[in-house]
C-alpha cells in the first residue's frame, strides 16, 4: 500500500484511488500488417516485468481521470519518479 | 528410504521416537548434473520425482535458494479442483486430480487430500449461465460437475447468508465432489523424501545467479555455491520466472504479481466444502486444524515483494463477512503474500525455449497448487523425451506468437 503523487492534481493520494494501467513505453508498431507474427506477439504480450525499477502507467480513476507514468520500485514499492504521458523518466534511477 | 507404516510407528514408539531416520538428504553439490531443477517448490520436487520414478532419470539436482516449499506452496489456499473451461485446461487438471486420488499412497507420505467439494457460487444471471455453461463443458470432458439451486447451497452450508435481501445473492452455484484441500507442506515434503529416495540431490539454500549458455545451448547455471554444469536446466521458480528468463537473455509473457491469503483462529468444525466466488471475490475452506484458510485477489500491479495492499485484503474480507455473517467476529491469525507469475490468458507455459536445454514450467498465475502432480508428471516427460507431453503441448511459449491461447480467466478462479 502507498500514496502516489498526481501530477495533475498535485497532491499525494491513496493507491486505491489509482489504478495500474501496465507497462509504459511500448509502442505501437507503425506498420502493424508487416510484422511476422512472432513479432505481433511480442508487441501484445511480452512484457519486461523487471525486479527493480520499472516504468508504467498509472490512471488517477477516483480522481481527475487522467494517466502518468511513474517509476517505482517493485520490491520495495518505492516510487522513484512520477512524469508524463510522452516524456522519458529523469536520469536518476534508470530502468 | 525407510517406508512410514503403523508396524514402524509402533516399533519407533519402543525407542521412544528416537531413531527416526532424516527425511532427506543434504548433499554437497556435484560438479554436473544431467538435470538441473531450479526451484524447490512441489512444482519442481514432482518433476524431479516423476524424471526418476517413471523416466530413470537420477542424475538430478533440485536447486532452491531457500527452503523447501517457502515459496507459492506454502503460500496459497491450497484448493485442489479441475473445472476448468477450456479442453486443454481441464485434461491436464483432470490428469493432475486423478494423480492426488493416489498421492498419499504413492509417495507413502500422508498429503492429507480430502476431498469435500468445491462449491463456486452464482450471484447474478450472467454468473448462472457462466455457470452452466462451464457444468456442460466439464461433463462433456467426462469431469464430475453439478448445479445446485440456492436452496441446495443453503442445505449444503447452513452457516452461509443465501437469503434473497442479501446485496449480492446466491442464486446457485456449481459442485465439484471430487476436488478438496491438502496440505502444502506435506506436498512439498512428500516429493523431496520420495525424490530423494530415487537418487535426486536437494540442494537447499542455494540460489541460482547465472544460467550459462554456449552457441544457443544452456551448459549449467551459476549458483551461490558456485556453478553446477547441467545437460539439461529446468526452470520452475514460480514468481521469479522473468529474472531466471532474462538470466538466459530471454523475456516471457508473464507479469509477477503479489496474490494474498490469511488464515482465522482455529474454530470448531462449521464448513465442511471449500466455497468460491468470484463475483463477490472470495474463497474460503477450513483446514483440519480448523482454521479458515481464505484467498484474497492479486495486486494489479506488478510485484516482487512478497505482500500486498490492505485494501484487497479489507475486500475479500467484507465478501466473506457478507456471505458469512457468522464469520464478522472470527480474528485473523495472519496474512501473506506470494508472487505469481500472471500469463495473458491465464494458463500455464510448459516446454521448452528459444535455447537448446532450457525449459520452463511457469505461468501458473494464482491457481498452481492443484496442479503440482500433474505438472510435475507432464513437464518430466516433456524433459524425458524432449519433446512436449501431449497433455502440456497446448501450452507451449510458441502460443503467444500464433495465437492459440487458451482463455481460462473465468475458471481461473481468481480475478487478475
């Protein structure tokens, strides 16, 4: 159980008013009908499910509604960096 | 191995239990194995088991980085049941039920397997077709399956509230005579000292930092007390599958979740069938200590931590205080978690891998336990032979690039 910090509300919730919205940074393939299927496969279901830091979405559900990404920790659940939709997290704990 | 019986119990009493030979053995690790087993869980002492018993395969190491079975077998609610949807799901569960039927008398070591029913409760009318539906396809896969009215689940569970003013009333529910509980520890306990017994080198506290491979073929695996070579290397470390996988340079469809479970004082005998329900969210059963064992759901996010959030545990406890009003003053003794390995359709990945000599059988996702004969007994053979058991071929890791999964998450019993 932790608080995390809502960018766009600017203020630090309970995680039940939160929900996980999954791995970030996974585009998607701009030609879609030219990958092989393995390829596809990958896209849809592989995941990098890191002991560590790890980047995701989270979507502020009983709140403003809107999604961020943060960088937390997944065996001390510390979150180590909150930043937006389309930007890259700050150097300090890298992926 | 010296064999448990009544005449030995009473010749051991003469000696006042003093003589009672160690369970297993605690080897210094080989240079090589032809098998290296990673995870000692009753996952992988089964496969380590069957490799020995039914394929004469004895050069085998089961490496554990802590105990036997501290992991998800001593961690889940250990409900044992095969009314899965899916063909492919229900075979191999039902091959894996039929396997408990035997266990105790197999491994001569009492796993406790008591089969009282498994009771999955209907709160609304999409619940009672899902329902339905599922009874049939179990039937038609020749897996024992009944429906019951609400009036019936009040006969069969006098303590639960199947009244009609309940928030969420019980319409019916399904019935699986045959499945039950065992108990975990004597699970994982049983395949070590039968394993052993065959030949199999336990190596607890042990904990794999490296698998080693060379030109696409997998040569060992570096281990805290140094590398161990292996022909074979099999990995079975539910939880910390994707850090074995990336070891190998290799990434899985799998999430690492923390699903929690807790168990009550000890109470007089008051539940007599394990109940589940998914709509309200909670399975419950009471050991033969008399303990409720009661399984929460997983965290949504991913997990390595090995507990997880109050909340979900604050929810399955409002559910079974809902369905058990009898139950709101009964303390909780207490909680933990365990971290399961979530695959996209809910189903396990038995076989091999991309490199040459390592398997993995992992996935589970929050739902393993009852499959741990059955999983040990198809993955040996698929290590035996190589070549995937007929029973584990739907789960191959090639399903994610061709897209045959096998969708289970609605037998699966618990959301994620």
């Amino acid at each position: 159980m932790f608080r995390i910090h809502c960018p766009h509300c600017r203020e630090a919730r309970s995680e039940e008013e939160f929900s996980y919205a999954g791995e970030a940074h996974i585009p998607r393939p701009v030609d879609p009908s030219s990958l092989s299927d393995s390829e596809w496969g990958e896209y849809l279901h592989t995941r990098t499910n890191p002991r560590g830091p790890h980047r995701e979405m989270w979507v502020h559900t009983a709140g403003c509604r809107r999604y961020f990404n943060v960088l937390r920790d997944t065996v001390s659940y510390k979150i180590l960096a909150v930043y937006p939709v389309g930007e890259m997290p700050p150097e300090q704990g890298e992926a | 191995m010296e064999r448990y019986s009544l005449l030995g119990l009473v010749r051991h009493a003469r000696h006042y239990h003093e003589n009672w030979q160690r369970v297993w053995r605690d080897p210094a690790p080989k240079k090589a194995y032809d098998t290296v087993i990673v995870g000692g869980g009753g996952h992988g002492l089964a496969t380590a088991y069957y490799l020995a018993k039914v394929h004469g395969v004895t050069d085998v190491a089961v490496v554990e980085k802590g105990w036997l079975g501290g992991g998800n077998t001593g961690r889940n609610t250990t409900i044992i049941r095969s009314n899965y949807l899916r063909d492919g799901s229900s075979h191999l569960y039902e091959f894996s039920l039929k396997l408990w039927e035997g266990l105790s008398q197999e491994l001569n070591f009492n796993v406790m397997f008591s089969p009282r029913g498994v009771l999955y409760l209907g709160h609304t009318l999409h619940d009672m077709r899902e329902i339905e539906r599922r009874v049939n396809a179990n039937r038609l896969n020749g897996i024992d399956a009944e429906l019951l009215s609400a009036a019936e689940v009040q006969k069969l569970v006098p303590l639960m509230n199947c009244s009609p003013d309940a928030r969420y009333p019980v319409l019916g529910a399904s019935l699986q005579r045959r499945g039950g509980i065992a108990r975990h520890d004597a699970v994982a306990w049983g395949f070590a000292r039968a394993a052993d017994a065959q030949g199999v080198d336990i190596l607890q506290r042990t904990e794999v930092t490296g698998i080693r491979c060379d030109n696409g073929a997998v040569t060992g695996v570096e281990t805290s007390r140094g590398f161990i070579g292996a022909r074979k290397v099999a990995c079975v470390a539910a939880g910390n599958s994707g850090v074995l996988a990336a070891m190998a340079g290799l990434k899985l469809p799998i999430e690492s979740r923390p699903l929690q479970a807790l168990v009550s004082e000890p109470l007089k005998p008051c539940l007599d069938v394990v109940v589940q329900s998914s709509g309200v969210h909670c399975y419950v059963s009471q050991a033969d200590k008399g303990d409720l064992v009661i399984g929460a759901g997983t965290d949504s996010y991913n997990g390595y931590g090995q507990r997880g959030s109050f909340s979900v545990i604050e929810h399955t406890l409002q559910a079974v205080c809902e369905l058990f009003p009898a139950f709101s003053r009964v303390r909780m003794n207490r909680h933990w978690g365990g971290i399961v390995d979530i695959c996209p359709d809910a189903c396990p990945i038995i076989g091999e891998t991309p490199v040459r000599g390592l398997y993995f059988n992992c996935g589970w996702g929050t739902g393993g336990f009852k499959a741990t004969p059955g999983s040990g007994y198809v993955f040996a053979d698929t290590l035996a032979h190589e070549r995937p058991h007929p029973l584990a071929a739907p789960f191959s890791l090639d399903r994610f690039a061709t897209g045959a999964l096998v969708d289970e998450h609605g037998a699966a019993g618990v959301a994620h």
